[in-house]
C-alpha cells in the first residue's frame, strides 16, 4: 500500500515558515530545515515539485508582505526623506539637491494598493506628502529604539 502526500494544514505552514523566514533571515531552503513539517502534512517524503514548488512562492510573497509591514513608519516615526521644494516652472514639486532631511510622519493613509504619507520637516517644520517611495530610512521609531533598516 503506498501513502501520498497530504497536507493538514497549509496555511499554517505557509504562516510558520514565513514568520522563520522573516525572524532569523534566512531565506526558503533554510527555513525548510528549521521548520518541522510534520505537523503541517502526512508523509513528507511523497511531496512533488509541483507543491514545492507553490509553497516556496506563498512563502517569499508572505515573507516580503512581513517584511513590509516591519519596514513601514508610524505616526511619530523619524524618517529621512528627500527634500521637496515647489517647481515654479512646471508646477508641482522637485527634489531639493540628493539631501536627504528628518522628518516626523503625522499621517499615514492606507489604500487597497499603496500607502500616503504626510511628514513635517524637522528642520523647517513645512509639511510634505508622498507614497512611500519618499521615505528613504526609518531613523527613530515613536517608541524610541532604533532601526536599521
């Protein structure tokens, strides 16, 4: 009689190798080795490609959505962003020289599809807008330590 793979619960395997993946940073193959499959499926050694191959992909996607949500600001964050002054010419704004200034995010918008922002300079106190693509580093987080990111 011959036993095929089956899974018990999939989605807490993608859940518990994602969160491996993102804790100790390492990527897939690693994390394979860490985690105990045991508890997610029946007979391990049957498993094909094919569901190899489609639990590695919802990994990384949940492991970069992880990573993600960790490397977003918060209201009180301080961040470094680039300068943004208005264009007289073409209307707008332009980026003031490759400076980067702090700032503090006072509020933060979330969509189904991206993130705004609203900063206030620390060093003048004017307020600026943009997506994330603006924010280059988290310098402070509100609580206080600091991030390397």
């Amino acid at each position: 009689m011959k036993s095929n793979f089956q899974w018990i619960d999939r989605n807490a395997c993608v859940s518990a190798l994602s969160s491996y993946c993102v804790e100790s940073d390492v990527k897939f193959d690693q994390a394979i080795k860490g985690v105990l499959l045991h508890s997610f499926c029946i007979n391990i050694s049957s498993m094909t490609q094919k569901h190899m191959a489609a639990l590695k992909k919802d990994v990384m996607k949940r492991a970069k959505d992880m990573k993600l949500e960790l490397r977003a600001p918060e209201i009180g964050d301080v961040v470094r962003v680039a300068k943004l002054v208005p264009n007289p010419l073409m209307g707008g704004y332009r980026q003031d020289n490759k400076n980067l200034v702090e700032a503090e995010v006072i509020e933060v918008r979330r969509m189904s599809s991206w993130i705004h922002y609203k900063v206030r300079r620390v060093q003048d106190g004017e307020i600026q807008e943009g997506n994330g693509h603006m924010i280059k580093s988290i310098v402070k987080r509100a609580s206080g330590a600091l991030s390397a990111v």
